[in-house]
C-alpha cells in the first residue's frame, strides 16, 4: 500500500513497502523500517493510516524530522513527500498496485456464455 524509498545514506536507493500500521521508522530492532544513520533514534517516526484524513506521519521522541523542509509533530503526507530524519532522507510514495488473478472467473463466464450458445442453437434448431 505504500513504499518508502530511502534516498541517500548506507541504505540508499532501498524501499520498504508496508500494508500494516501503524508502521515504526527508527533504529530500534524493532522498528519496520529501520535505519542506522546519524541522528536516528530508536522508534523515531510512527506512519498511521488515519481514514478520511489519510497518511499520518508522528514524531515520537526527542529526535528531529522534517517533511519538505518544515519540522513537524505530526503531518499529513502526500504521494512523493520527502521525510528529513537525522542524516536520512526518506521519500513516501503509494506503491505499486498487483493486479488480483481473475483466470477462474474469466473461464466461467466463458464457458456460460459458450452454453448459452449452444443453448440458443438447440432451440432454433427445435423449432425449425
């Protein structure tokens, strides 16, 4: 549901996609996302799904962090918000959709429709 790509650091160019949340960002074992540069601290950043509001993203210690330049205690993020934490720079971005497989349902409808078919020549064919 959503990726965050590391952009600069060790980590850089790594993307960390979640489907669960609240998700940790942080140095801690613990944390989702977990990165080991200067200034990070343990469960730095919490990411919420807040419906209607949207992505919130909450500083939960005493670590610094900015989205797009402007510190913050708690933000709403928008698709390509770039997030500032110590020495890191973490870009948020809604990930990429997997198309569901519908091969049993399309081969069903195919053969009913195939049936019908046949079903509409036996009845001409009756009555001719």
């Amino acid at each position: 549901m959503v990726q965050l790509r590391v952009l600069n650091g060790s980590r850089a160019g790594a993307a960390h996609a979640t489907s669960r949340f609240p998700c940790t960002i942080g140095r801690s074992t613990g944390d989702d996302l977990q990165l080991a540069e200067a200034g990070v601290w343990e469960n730095h950043l919490q990411l919420d799904l807040q419906v209607p509001a949207g992505f919130r993203l909450c500083r939960l210690g005493q670590g610094r962090a900015s989205v797009n330049g402007t510190e913050f205690d708690e933000v709403v993020l928008h698709n390509g918000d770039v997030i500032e934490l110590g020495a890191v720079k973490v870009q948020f971005w809604l990930a990429e959709v997997r198309q569901s497989d519908n091969r049993a349902r399309e081969t069903l409808v195919w053969l009913g429709l195939g049936g019908l078919v046949l079903l509409e020549c036996a009845l001409i064919w009756l009555l001719l």
